[in-house]
C-alpha cells in the first residue's frame, strides 16, 4: 500500500483516494464477507477477509501520511482493548457465562467512554452508534443502549402489542404518503425492537429471506422457461401457484 501510495511510482487511482472515499468500499467489504458466511463459502470467505483487511490497510497508510498513526498503532490498540475488556480471562479468571460476559464488556466500554470524555453523562445514552449503518441495525442497536439504562419493554408480550398498534397506526395513515411512510418507519423500529427481545439479529434474517425471495423466484422463472414462457408473459395467479409448488419442493428438501 505504500508503494500505491508514492507520488510519482505509484497507482493514480489509489494516490487520489481519501478517507471519504474508501468508507463506502469498507462497507462492502464487509457485507461481502457477511455474504460468503451466509453462503457458508470458506474458500470466498478467506478472499473476502483479504478483501476486508485491505480496507484497514489502506485507511491506516492515509493516517501515517498525515501523521495520525499507522498500521501498528491500529493493532497495537485492538490488543489492549481486547486484553482490558476479558479481566475475566487476562487478570481475574472469573467463570462468566456468555451474557454475564457481555454485560461485563459494555460495563467496561461505559467506563472507557467515560473516562475518555465520551460517556453518556457527556454524551447522552444513546450517542456512539453510527449512522452509517443499515437502518435495522442501527434500530436494534439504539434500543439495545437505551434496555441498558432500564428505558425497555419487560417481555416479548408487550413488544408484539406495540406491533399490533403500529400496525394499526400505518392502517390508519390512509395511503397518506407522509404519514405511511413515519407509520412504517415506526413499525419497522418495531420489528427490530421484537427481532432484539428475540436474541434475533434482523439484518440477518430479512438476509435470509432475500436469499429465500431470490431462489423461490428462480424456481418459477425456471418453470415457466420450461414451458417456454417467461413471468412477463404470466398471470400473477400462476406465479403464485408455481411459487407455491417452489415453497413445498424447498420444505420437502429439508426434511429429507
């Protein structure tokens, strides 16, 4: 990276990259990993971890040329975050169970933050989650914060009857395009609020149902190529049906 980063040797398109610039790759990056988890792909997942690391590398060498830090201070810091927040494994050897753990961890992270100026009574609660995540997650993510300081449903009953009621709400809005759109906006949140009382990540699973969207809808297209048709040329109630049969085939297929 830094021989593409030398003015005059290097690549013209690195060399014109920022910060700004590379954060959308980052990104994708990272769903392309997430991608080749969810595909269970251990050959792609070891290129799109390359693909991930790259991302560092090169957000890393920007920094040292502006004198910021560089690649070893980015390791250097993980490893002393990953060391203070496992007292339970590099100082006191506590037998935690996986929640006790997580609660530890944001326990940590609060005094850290805190400590540093950027803590909740500096910053608010909910300050810190980034708003260039997906929607869904930065959802659970925000309620997740504000559980932590008591402000949550006591059970999954309540969280369902706040559906209900959003649902009613988007119901109610009447095809008015502004007020559809908070209603859904609201009920969304919603859902995310239930998929977190859950332990369900909703990112993940709206992923799985594309994915499920995506093979379903091939199996009709596939059907209907056979026959020589194609869905242009089709009734939605034949669609339906051919998405029907794809729906029990897949089902069969697993209980076999």
């Amino acid at each position: 990276m830094a021989a593409l980063r030398t003015p005059g040797s290097g690549c013209p398109w690195d060399l014109e990259q920022s910060f700004e610039t590379i954060a959308p790759y980052t990104i994708e990056e990272a769903y392309e990993v997430a991608d080749a988890i969810a595909r269970n792909d251990l050959k792609g997942l070891a290129d799109e971890l390359g693909d991930l690391l790259l991302q560092v590398v090169f957000h890393a060498r920007m920094a040292e040329e502006r004198g910021a830090f560089d690649f070893g201070d980015v390791v250097h810091a993980i490893t002393s975050k990953l060391i203070r927040r496992h007292p339970h494994v590099f100082d006191d050897k506590l037998n935690l169970n996986p929640e006790e753990v997580k609660s530890l961890w944001h326990k940590i992270k609060n005094k850290e933050r805190a400590e540093n100026g950027n803590g909740a009574g500096v910053q608010g609660t909910l300050h810190g989650v980034p708003l260039a995540l997906p929607a869904l997650t930065r959802a659970e993510k925000l309620q997740t914060k504000a559980a932590a300081v008591g402000f949550d449903w006591p059970s999954v009953n309540e969280v369902k009857a706040k559906i209900d009621e959003e649902l009613q709400e988007l119901k109610d809005a009447n095809n008015d395009k502004a007020a559809s759109t908070e209603e859904l906006g609201d009920l969304l949140f919603a859902i995310a609020n239930l998929a977190r009382h859950l332990g369900i990540d909703p990112e993940a699973a709206l992923r799985s149902t594309n994915q499920k969207f995506e093979r379903r809808f091939a199996a009709i297209e596939s059907t209907l190529k056979e026959r020589g048709s194609s869905p242009e040329k089709s009734t939605l109630e034949e669609m339906d049906r051919l998405w029907n049969e794809a729906k029990i085939a897949e089902r069969q297929g697993k209980d076999v």
